[in-house]
C-alpha cells in the first residue's frame, strides 16, 4: 500500500495560496507544500458531478503534470431545501471575483423565493492524493448544522459567516480557528485520509 512518507514533498492541487498553512497544519507541518499555481500548472475544468469526483480528477491532473504526489480538495455547502445546492457549484456562486458576501446572499435569496423555513444545511470535503504513476485515495468528510442570516463572524472563509455547526451558538466566521479546525468537515476527512495514507 501506497503512504505519504514524512518529509515529502506534496503538491497541493490549488491556486489558492491561503489553503497552504491550513493543509500544513492538518497534515502535522511533517511535509512540504508546493501549489499547482506556484509551479505555474493550469487549473483543469472540473467536470465531474460530484466532490469526490472533482477532488480526483483536480489530483490526477497536477500528478500528471509535476510528476510528483498531489493532493486535492473539493468542498461546499449544501443546503437541504435548495436540494443540495449550491453543492459543488459553492465557487461558482461567488462569481469570477470570488465575492462570497454575494454568495451568502443568493442563498439567503433562493431560500426566501422557496419560502422555506427549513435552515439544515452541511459542508462537504472530499480529499484526494494520487500518485503520477495512477493510484488515486480519495475521502471525505461532512459536518452538519443550520444557516444563520445575517452572516456573522469574521473568521474563516467562503460561506463559514453563515454556517452554525449543530451543538454550537457560533458560526464558523465567529469561531476560534483551532476550534473550528478541531470539528470541520476538511478535519474529518484529514483524519480519514491520516488513518488510510499515514503510518
């Protein structure tokens, strides 16, 4: 079986510079992690229905490219009354310059044109590695709650300011980084892809 060994070298499937500390600190800071946009990769199109499907193939397309493992995640908020949206298209709300403000906002909008009460809703993140010669692990991992509008919290990103995790007052944009990493769904899949990938 495939492990990542520590000290390795690590591509992280993004060209988000800011998700590089967070999967440092989830991985235990025994890696090293380089971006797909640091080593100037072209994002691929995500084309698949699913985040499980887009962790990998965002994985398989960097390890094709750098030639080295690649890690990959895809994440979003689904809400139970929009049918699970807006689920793997959470980026695409934001618009092209990413403004999740707005995004926050059109979820607050298509709730009110439902005239729905109903408030549950979950993030998802699903965690690939792949290797340049073919394997692929993917995982994922879930945490549930309900929305609360207007946002509040400063913390965090994406849609966190609207997203209160069930057995807590806070929203994610109001916790405390390390509790919010303690219990967030990125954490549970780390954990799950710890247990799979390291000794």
């Amino acid at each position: 079986m495939l492990k990542l060994v520590k000290g390795m070298r690590i591509v992280a499937a993004t060209h988000n510079p800011g998700k590089v500390p967070e999967i440092a600190a989830l991985l235990g800071g025994d890696y090293e992690i380089v971006t797909a946009g640091q080593l100037n990769l072209p994002e691929p199109e995500e084309t698949e229905s699913t985040f499980s499907g887009n962790a990998m193939l965002k994985a398989r397309h960097a390890a094709r490219l750098s030639g080295e493992v690649s890690l990959a995640d895809d994440s979003g908020l689904s809400v139970a009354a929009l049918d699970g949206a807006p689920g793997i298209f959470s980026a695409r709300w934001a618009g092209p310059k990413k403004d999740f403000a707005l995004a926050m906002r059109k979820v607050e909008e298509r709730l009110e044109e439902a005239g729905a009460t109903d408030r549950r809703a979950w993030f998802t993140s699903a965690l690939a590695v792949a290797w340049p010669d073919g394997p692929c692990v993917v995982v994922e991992g879930e945490v549930h709650g309900e929305l609360a509008f207007p946002p509040r919290g400063e913390r965090g990103f994406g849609y966190d300011p609207i997203f209160r995790p069930d057995g807590f007052d806070q929203t994610f944009g109001e916790m405390e980084p390390h509790a919010k990493d303690a219990m967030s769904h990125r954490a549970r899949a780390f954990e799950k892809l710890k247990a799979a990938l390291i000794d």
